[in-house]
C-alpha cells in the first residue's frame, strides 16, 4: 500500500508539472469506449422468451380479458375464473417487462474514460483521470482484474507519436519517484519476494524503449523460435509479449500501428485503410500496461467505424458532436496502474497488490 501511495503521489506530480488538469470521468456510460465494457451490474437482467414482442402480448391481454367478461356472465365456477385473473394478471406483467427492455437504454460500467476526457481536452487542453474502470475477464487471470484502477490522459492538438512519447515519460519519471521516496519499501521487496525489484524499476528509468510496428512485431515472433505461433491480425498474447520485452529485445517495447479490429473504434485508421494509430507499452513480468491511440478526428470515417461494429449511432451523437463543431487532433493513453504495482514489487498475483480485488462472479467483500 504504501508503494502504492507512492505511484499515486508520482503520477499526479508529474501532470502537474507538465500542466495537466485533473477532472472527473463517469463510472456508468452509455458509450461502449473500449470494446470490454461490463454491462452495468445496477440494472436487474430480465430473461424473456425469444422473439416475444410487445404487439403479440397486448393481443393476447385482450383475448384473456374477453375469456373472463364471459365466465363472469355465464356463472361459471369460481375457480375457472380465478385461474383466468391470475393469467391475465402474469400476462400483463409480461408485457409490462418487454415494452420495459424495448425502451430500456443500455448502460455500462465504464471500460475507459477516454471518451469523456476527449470532451475535457477539446475545452482545457491537457487532462487526466484515476478511478476504477470495468472489464470482463477471466477470474484466473494473474494480471487483470474486473475493477482496476487506471490513469487516464488525453491531450489536445497532438498525434500518436507524442502521445507514444508522453507514455515514456510518465513511466520514467513515476519510477525515479518511487525508487527515490520507497527505498525501504524496496529493499524489502527484493529481500523477501523478487531480488529484481528495483533492476526492472531502473530498466524503464534510465533505459532505451524499442518501438516497432504491429507489422515488425508479428515478423520478429515468427522468426523467433517460440512455442505459440501467430498470423498478422491475431492479438498479441502473453507469450508472445514476454519474448518482444524479454527474449528479443530485453528492454520495454512499445507497439504501435495495430490492425484496426483489435483496438477501440475511434482509433484514427492509418491509410493502409487496415491498421490504426494506436500502440500498445509493453514491460518485462507483466506485460502491457499502457493502452493508448490517436482518435479519430474525421466525422465521416469516425461515422463510418461506428457504422461497421454495429453501434448504436444516437449513443455516440455527443461524441460525434465535438468532430461537427471545430474538431482538433487529440491522443492519450491509459495505464494500467494495479499491473504496475506488480512490476515495481516482484508480485506474481494482482489480487496481491489490491486491497480489495473484484472479480467477475467473486464479490466477495
């Protein structure tokens, strides 16, 4: 916890030295900003039979009520018309429940807030965020939770390439900090848990990056005699991280120009009209931990995308707003800050550097 505070104190010293402003982004949304957006667990799932509309249950309300005001003139037995009352009264629920789910707008417990922050930096400039974001994954998983917690930036009038360069220097300068203020910290983690601890701090601090495309890295991975192959267009796996950063290159390696299927829809295509101007950073032991792009300035091609996934257009309108009215180039990136806690203290377990871990079917406390 305490190289924890550490990290949180390096961040927030380091966007006020490079004039950031801190703002808020919403927990629930009804924009899907990353693709692994969670469904938000505050509405209660209604389970309906397939193809049931509204129209059909209206009809059949009607039917029912007809069958009752002709048990009640004919005299029929009382239990013959209390059968039908109670069907007419769970077939009226019913209908209650779909015309419910058709005007229902769907909501999420936000994946990123770099939608919002874009809002923010088309006013302010330089911006940033730190809160908890929401995925689906799987409970096994040793490097993801459901609710991590991510810095968040976005910056006005910049492209990929100085975003790419902001990340560098985030990731430097928080660990010069921590190595400074968590000496003790430090030394006891290498004593007890990973004697690599601050050799892997020093590696980002006053170490190169390497930066390839998507492209050179799929070449390299083939050429490497690993035991997981992979095609140009799959995502990178764990594996195949770990030999970039600590088989090929032994140093961290940011990853850029990504097919445009693996990253978020408003990340800028290139004009290969296949990759797009997102890059992915990438450390020794944990693998990723900046996800980061250039948005999408144009309206037609930021339409065009939203069109292609399947989108729900009128839920991105206030998006597709700040590209109608005066649109400016803008990038950012988020850090995956419980996965850094990792690599800064030689832990192999996420659920171990996080106070409270959330899992998908675990909420245990």
């Amino acid at each position: 916890m305490r190289i924890r505070n550490g990290f949180t104190q390096a961040a927030f010293a380091f966007f006020d030295e490079n004039g950031f402003l801190h703002v808020q982004a919403p927990v629930t949304t009804v924009t899907d900003a990353s693709g692994g957006a969670t469904e938000s667990l505050l509405r209660v799932e209604a389970t309906l039979p397939d193809g049931v509309k509204a129209e059909t249950i209206r009809a059949s309300i009607k039917e029912k009520s007809k069958k009752i005001e002709e048990l009640k003139r004919s005299g029929s037995n009382k239990e013959a018309l209390a059968a039908a009352v109670q069907d007419l009264k769970k077939t009226t629920e019913l209908a209650e429940l779909v015309e419910g789910e058709q005007r229902r707008t769907r909501t999420y417990l936000s994946a990123s807030g770099r939608l919002h922050l874009e809002s923010h930096a088309s006013a302010l400039g330089n911006v940033c965020s730190f809160g908890p974001r929401f995925q689906a994954c799987s409970p096994e998983s040793r490097r993801v939770l459901a609710e991590m917690w991510m810095v968040e930036i976005e910056v006005a009038f910049s492209e990929l390439e100085d975003s790419m360069q902001c990340a560098m220097d985030f990731l430097k300068s928080i660990c010069r900090w921590i190595m400074k203020s968590s000496v003790e910290d430090l030394k006891f983690m290498e004593k007890r848990v990973d004697k690599h601890v601050v050799d892997r701090l020093q590696l980002i601090a006053e170490g190169p990056f390497e930066k390839i495309t998507y492209t050179e890295a799929i070449k390299v991975l083939k050429q490497a005699k690993n035991e997981r192959t992979i095609e140009w267009g799959a995502p990178l796996s764990e594996e195949h991280e770990a030999v970039l950063v600590e088989e090929i290159y032994k140093k961290p390696v940011i990853v850029y120009n990504h097919p445009k299927e693996l990253k978020p829809f408003n990340a800028r295509c290139n004009d290969d009209g296949e990759t797009c101007a997102a890059f992915d950073v990438i450390v020794p032991k944990v693998g990723t931990v900046i996800r980061g792009s250039q948005s999408e300035e144009r309206l037609n091609m930021l339409s065009g995308r939203i069109k292609e996934l399947g989108l729900e257009k009128k839920q991105y309108e206030w998006y597709l707003d700040l590209r109608r009215h005066g649109a400016v180039k803008c990038s950012g990136f988020s850090f995956a800050f419980d996965t850094f806690v990792l690599y800064a203290t030689g832990l192999n377990d996420v659920r171990d550097a996080t106070p409270f871990p959330r899992s998908i079917g675990q909420p245990n406390n």
